[in-house]
C-alpha cells in the first residue's frame, strides 16, 4: 500500500511542473525574430521636366497631282492649248513612297494628378529621304482656230523631305511604371522640290493642207501653223515640222506646316530613367502642288529631372 501511494505522488510532482512550464511557454519563439514586412516601393512621380533621343523608321507618302499645273499653266493660260485642251491639267504623276531609318530629340513637361499624366511635348527628326516621278501625255484635236492642234507634255518631279520637328500636347494614365500614352499637336518641316516640265505646243490647217494635196496645177497655198522649229515646216507636207519645245522649271526650299497624331508607351527604369515606344503620323499642307504625309515607329530614352 505505502509502494503504491509513493508511485503516485511520484507521477504526480513530475507533471506539475511540466504543466507549469507549459503554460508559461511563449510560442513566439517559434516565429523566429520580430517579422518586418517588406518596404513598399515608392510610387513613380511622372511630374517634371524630361530630354532624351529617338531613333526609328520613317516612311514618307509623297504626292504629285498638282505640281506641274502653275508651271504649265504660265505657259498656256493665253493659248488654245489652255482654253480648248485644258493642258494644265492634263499630266497626273503618281505618288511614291520612300522609306529610312530617322532619329532626333525631343523634350517635355509633365504634370501628374494622381494616375492621369498630361504634359507638352516637342521634338526634332532628321530624314533626308527624297521621292521622284515622272508623266508624259500628248493630244491632238481641232482647235477652236479651226487648226489641227497637238499639245505635248512630259514633267519629272522630285520632293525631298530634309527634317520635321513637331510640338504636342500630351496625355495619359500611370500604371506604376508603365505610361501609355496619346499626343496631337502641330508639325512643321523643311523639305526641297524640284519640277520641270517639257511643252510642245504645235498646230496646222488641215483644209489648207489637204487642198494643196488636191492640186495637180498652180502653187499650193500657205498653211497657217504655229509652234515649229524654224525651217522645219513644210507647206505641201506639214508632217516633217518638229514642235518647238519649252521648258519650264522650278526648285526651291519649302517651309511647311501641319498636323500631328500619335501615341506609345513609356516604361519608367527609375524616377528618373525612361523608355519609350511610340508611333507618330504627320500630315503636312499642301505645298506648290506637292503632298507629304510620314508614318514614323520609334524607340527611346529619356532623363526627367
């Protein structure tokens, strides 16, 4: 009896303090040291002042349809060629499209209320690409004069785009780092044309003509004819007369202006380091005749302050 009452408050002093123990164990110990959650990373501050470059490629539109009327037209506007042919319009050349690598700079500002980012933008881009084409027509008719007439045109013309810079306003909304983004604004560009048209401008009475064929007696009469060589007409046979040519040209520099549309996206690698991709659409005025409309992608960098 005395074995068994020792056995049982043997077990039982070893399981009070176990207990004991036990309750006053901290279980952050098991957590390891105090947790701290990671810093947060501060959000990117599109506001500010920012200058960088662009490099890309850019495909020039370039059209024609009207480059040669004023020069025909100071040369005909007083003939039958104008008033019964029409001729200056009468040579349409075909727009050409030429293509190369461009690249520039461009500067902003921004300013940011809360996600949405608007700024004013301007930038520079060299080109140097030229575009050239070429029409030829001739008509013949009877003319108002009542004389056989044939008008004759040949016109080559070229349009060089050297630069175009643009200023734009800007918008769009921040993800984190990410920027996409629309622009618009107004474009201006430096570009060279050069037209030169050949005229040939001749005519013949053909019931003269056809009564000398007629005679077998007496001289032929003189047939009325104009716009041939000197000694090269012949009165029994006017087909031998070759047509005076003149020419006509001009070149010179333009200044033109425009529009402009685009949009892209820009990846801020810091506060203060920017990437870009973006596309860009410029459509200037006409300009003696001549139409130019450029398509540029491009990538760039950028450093705000």
């Amino acid at each position: 009896m005395r074995i068994r009452l020792l056995a049982v408050l043997a077990a039982l002093g070893l399981a009070g303090p176990s207990s004991a123990l036990a309750a006053d164990l901290d279980y952050d110990f098991l957590r390891g040291p105090d947790y701290d959650p990671p810093l947060a990373v501060a959000a990117i501050d599109w506001s500010g002042v920012y200058l960088g470059g662009h490099g890309g490629y850019s495909s020039a539109s370039l059209g024609f349809k009207n480059a040669f009327q004023p020069l025909i037209y100071q040369h005909t506007h007083n003939s039958t060629a104008e008033q019964d042919f029409n001729a200056s319009t009468l040579i349409s050349p075909t727009s050409k499209r030429v293509g190369d690598a461009s690249f520039g700079a461009f500067a902003g500002y921004n300013v940011q209320f809360d996600g949405i980012v608007v700024g004013i933008e301007a930038d520079y881009t060299s080109f140097g690409r030229s575009g050239r084409t070429y029409d030829d027509i001739s008509r013949f008719r009877t003319n108002s004069a009542g004389l056989v007439e044939t008008v004759g045109l040949a016109g080559a013309s070229t349009t060089k785009i050297n630069e175009f810079g643009t200023i734009r306003a800007r918008a769009g909304y921040a993800f984190d780092n990410f920027l996409p983004f629309v622009t618009g604004g107004f474009a201006i560009g430096r570009a060279r044309i050069a037209d030169g048209v050949a005229i040939e401008d001749s005519g013949y009475n053909l019931t003269t003509y056809n009564a000398n064929q007629a005679l077998t007696t007496g001289n032929p009469a003189y047939v009325d004819n104009f716009g041939y060589k000197a000694g090269t007409f012949s009165q029994t046979n006017p087909s031998t007369g070759v047509p005076y040519t003149t020419y006509v040209t001009q070149s010179k520099t333009k200044v033109v202006g425009g529009a402009t549309l685009g949009g892209g996206l820009e990846y801020a690698i810091t506060p203060s380091i920017l990437l870009r991709a973006e596309y860009q659409y410029v459509l200037f005025n006409d300009f003696d005749g001549h139409k130019a409309t450029i398509n540029t992608v491009r990538g760039g960098a950028a450093v705000k302050f």
